[in-house]
C-alpha cells in the first residue's frame, strides 16, 4: 500500500509559518504514496469503488523510544488550490516536544490533481502534483471527492497498530513504533469535512479523537466522481450540529471569524457532552499572523493580520484529547463568546471598554490587551482579508490609563498567563513563549 517519494524536487507541501527544526529534534520527515480502493461512504447513488494513490507527508520521530504512542492524522487544506498544513502549523511545538507522528494526508482531489481553490490566493493555473514535479509524483491518481472520506478513513485504519515488528521505513511510514492512539484533525476546509466524517461516516475502530478547528455551520458536501468539492456550497448548505451518539470524543475550537460571517457557526452551537467539547476563543480570527509568518505583506490587506494567541490554546487542546481519547477526563468546559442580537439576522459580539470581544476562552492578549484582537472585519477587500482578521493599537494614553507603568502592564500581563494555565487552556511548557509574546513597549513610560 505504502512506497517512499524521494525522487524530483522534494515534498510539495504549502507552509508559510517557521515550523521546528525536525532533524535537530530526531524526526524524519519524508514522503509517501499510498494506494488502495475507497468506496462511496457519503451521499447517494450506485457509485463503483475506485483505485486511487495519494500523497502522505510523515514526520516521526526517527528513534521508537521517544515515541509517545499517538499518532496525528491531518486531513490536508486544499483551500489554495493546493495541500498545506495549517494545524501541523499551529501544533507543531506540542508535537515535536512530546513525541507524537505527524500524517498529512491527500485526502481530496484537488490536493492531488490541481484545483482553482476557494480563497483567492492561487498563482497560476492549477497544477496537479504530477505535473508540478513528475519525476515525484507521476504515479499519483485520485478519483474524485466522492471517494475523499474513505481514501481518509483507510489511511487511519493503516496507521493504527504495532508496526514494531515490520520491515523498514519504505514498507510502512511508521515502521517501528507501536501506534495505541490515532487522532485525526483538520483546519477549515478539512474542519469541513471533519464534521461530514463524524456525522456520517465515523464508527468505532476508525480515529479515537477528533480535533475539528475553525469548521462552518455546514459541512463539506458528500463529493462527485473525478472531480473536487465546490466548497462555496457549504456557505449556504444546510446548518448541522456535530451528532450526540459518539463512539470518539470530537473538541471543536472556534474563532471569531467562524462564529459570524459567511461560516455562520453561532447557527449550530450546541451544549456540551461526555463526547464533545466546544471551545470559542476571544480575539482570533479564520487565520492569523501565526499561519502567514513573514508573507503577511503578501495578502494585500488593508489592516495588520490577527495576532491573536489561538496556537497556544490548540496545543493545550491536542492535548487534552489524547488524554481523553486515552480514558481521561475530558477537556475544561469553556464559556462561549458573547453575543447579543443571537435571533436577528446579523448578531454582533459583546465587547469591552477596548474593544475586544468578551467571554470565551481567554488568553493574555484579551486579558491584559495592548491590542484590539478582532476575527470580524467589516467590508472586507478579499475573502483572504476576511479570513486572517485584523489587529488595531490601543491608543497609548489608554494604555496608560489602563495599566500606569510598563511594570504593572507585565504582571496583568503574567497573571493572566497563568490564569489560562491554571484554567488549562494552554500549557505550561508554553509560558516562556506566551510571556515573550508581551507588548511593554506599547506601554508609556
């Protein structure tokens, strides 16, 4: 089922963030095909099962004994028009340091075959990755998001297991370890599809967790033979809430991007569960500074992209749903964002004397602000605009009047990190580099 890519130009995988040194941390990051039959598993008609062969991207830790027994499955974001990796951006450092595998998966068309994307960022016109870089990847044949949710499904079921005992690495990605618990995830799009998944496909035996990040009121359409899902559809598909007779614990964790605009999740929220856990954080958007790194310039908004702290919150969330998934207790319960307007066509947020948004999950950026944090913006030049957010100054004289010196600004600023930790929703391995994200510069002297 599995044979290596190593051949061409090397991987082809979008990603603008800095991401960890992976060498120096003892993984191994390499390529695969992976080939199979899938059947039909959502949406009508007598569909014949297909022969496909996608793409995988694995990065493992290179020696068994730092293994920590999980494996992450990312369904990869074709939003481009081609693969990226938004969560393995936002994740990395947690799964790095704590000894997790990493598996992106080609799981639809237009990762594999070249697509237009939906978000206005493609350069070009579309390629597939066989005519990107044939000597890689001419092998590669997908046919069609009709097939997207089993070709995902079989590759976790072939992640699942002790592969301690197989042949080297060519044979089997994770050739070597000892796989107990398998957790797939996904971002937008694949948050999308994520949630088709679990309500029509999943069963006992698949994943053992789902992350679902930034997903709409709608899920991602069942998928046509030879061809991509149009996903504009599901801006006005039907409003689903995630189904209530789990056999898998599913954390959803939300934006303020995806709560109003065209995502419309305000529509389907619903009470938590022993099987289901909703988390809203205040003063992050769709995308933000974290995923663009240093091509922020490149999108062409009129506004400095969110700079809010959702990469914090992610990674706590990772893992609080291995641990779940594993038997423990589930994730802390988080208060929603507060909205007002809720039965009107166009509810707004809450917000306070600054400006941002209340309730939620808090972090110091909120809570110790120097910045206005926003997921909404208003009149947007680009549907790329409308997803990274925006982040405003708050004027210095209110900052002085908020906080009288830069020292008292970084102990609101320190106590507030520990209140997120204390509340676990972030980890204290990341304080060092939540504190760092501090703006006593912004502070009047």
């Amino acid at each position: 089922m599995f044979r290596p890519l190593a051949d061409g130009k090397g991987p082809s995988l979008l990603s603008a963030s800095p991401v960890p040194d992976l060498a120096a941390a003892g993984y191994t990051d390499t390529e695969y095909a992976a080939s199979g039959i899938a059947d039909r598993l959502v949406g009508d008609g007598d569909t014949p099962p297909a022969e496909f062969t996608t793409r995988l991207v694995v990065r493992r830790p290179a020696d068994a004994a730092a293994f920590n027994g999980c494996a992450v499955v990312e369904w990869l974001n074709v939003s481009s028009g081609s693969d990226a990796a938004p969560e393995y951006s936002y994740l990395a450092a947690e799964l790095v340091r704590a000894g997790y595998a990493w598996v992106g998966v080609s799981a639809q068309y237009v990762g594999v075959e070249g697509g237009t994307g939906s978000v206005g960022v493609a350069a070009g016109e579309p390629q597939s990755l066989s005519a990107k870089d044939p000597g890689r990847y001419g092998g590669l044949h997908h046919p069609g998001d009709a097939y997207c949710y089993d070709i995902f499904r079989s590759i976790g079921h072939a992640v699942r297991g002790d592969h301690s005992g197989e042949a080297p690495t060519p044979y089997h990605p994770l050739a070597g370890l000892s796989v107990g618990t398998v957790l797939a995830v996904g971002e937008s799009q694949s948050a999308m599809a994520l949630t088709t998944y679990v309500n029509a496909v999943a069963a006992a035996g698949d994943f053992d967790g789902f992350l679902i990040h930034s997903r709409a009121a709608a899920g991602l359409p069942a998928g046509d033979v030879g061809t991509g899902i149009d996903v504009g559809t599901v801006f006005s598909g039907e409003p689903t809430r995630i189904r209530t007779d789990l056999d898998a614990p599913v954390l959803v964790v939300q934006t303020e991007t995806d709560l109003l605009t065209n995502f419309r999740y305000h529509l389907v929220r619903q009470p938590d569960t022993d099987r289901l856990r909703v988390w809203e954080i205040a003063g992050t958007s769709h995308a933000d500074l974290h995923q663009i790194g240093d091509f922020e310039e490149f999108l062409g908004c009129p506004d400095p992209v969110n700079r809010g702290q959702q990469r914090f919150v992610l990674r706590a969330g990772l893992r609080h749903l291995r641990a779940w998934a594993d038997g423990g207790d589930p994730p802390p319960v988080a208060d929603p964002l507060r909205l007002r307007g809720v039965t009107t066509a166009e509810p707004e947020f809450e917000v306070d004397d600054i400006g941002n948004v209340l309730g939620g999950v808090r972090t110091p950026c909120v809570d110790a602000p120097t910045h206005v944090l926003s997921g909404v913006v208003p009149d947007p030049i680009s549907r790329i605009c409308l997803l990274f957010g925006s982040t405003h100054p708050v004027p210095a004289h209110l900052l002085a009047e908020r906080y009288g010196t830069r020292d008292e600004y970084e102990k609101h600023y320190r106590d507030a990190a520990d209140a997120a930790i204390n509340a676990g929703f972030v980890l204290v391995e990341d304080r060092d580099e939540l504190i760092a994200d501090a703006n006593p510069d912004m502070v009047p002297e």
